[in-house]
C-alpha cells in the first residue's frame, strides 16, 4: 500500500493513538500536524466532499463551543473553510486520507484494521 497522510495536532491523544495503530501495522505514513503548519487544504477538501461540514467539524470541541452562535447557525461549506483556516483545531482529528482518496475521521482500531485489510 501507499503512503497515508494523516492530518491532525500531535499532542491530541486521539492522534497519538492513531499514529501508535500505524507504527504497530507497518502502514507509511506522513503526518500533518495542524498547529505546526496550518489547515491541509487538500486533506480538508476531500474530507468535506466525502463527510460534510456537520461531520468533518469537532463540534463537540472547545473551539466549536466558542464560536459564536450567528457564526455556528450560519455554518456551511464556505462558512467551515473560512473557521478552519483560522483554527484548524476545530476539525475532527485524525483525518486519514488513503492512496485511493478514501477520507477517514476519528480513529477506532476496528476502523483502521477495515480499512487497510488487517
């Protein structure tokens, strides 16, 4: 299999487990981290088309509960992009996006092991 890329912030606990599930399955991967360098574009795109914003949006997060409430009821495609651009940490983390384009939320083990035939 191909190189993975996985988006997300290297301190979440979500994504160190996630990274430790790869390491331990021998997947390659190249990691994104969202603090370091901003909002993937491309990875955030794919996600979007694939999930949609009410899905691709931790709105369980501190970031999203912040916002404020005209800026949450008004939320669309365009709306998500221009909230991730400015604090990517509101996207739900990791986001997996395989050789294939296959675009992963969240980590479960069960998920992955699907996902990459294990």
């Amino acid at each position: 299999m191909s190189k993975v890329l996985i988006c997300g912030i290297k301190n979440c606990d979500t994504m160190q487990k996630a990274l430790k599930w790869l390491r331990a399955h021998d997947v390659d991967y190249d990691f994104y981290d969202y603090k370091e360098s901003g909002l993937h574009r491309d990875a955030f795109d794919q996600a979007l088309a694939a999930h949609g914003w009410e899905n691709v949006l931790n709105k369980r997060g501190l970031t999203w509960r912040k916002l404020p409430d005209e800026v949450k009821a008004s939320m669309n495609d365009a709306q998500a992009l221009a909230v991730a651009l400015e604090n990517p940490s509101i996207l739900k983390r990791p986001l997996l996006v395989t050789s294939d384009g296959t675009v992963t939320l969240g980590f479960s083990p069960e998920r992955y092991a699907a996902l990459f035939n294990l």
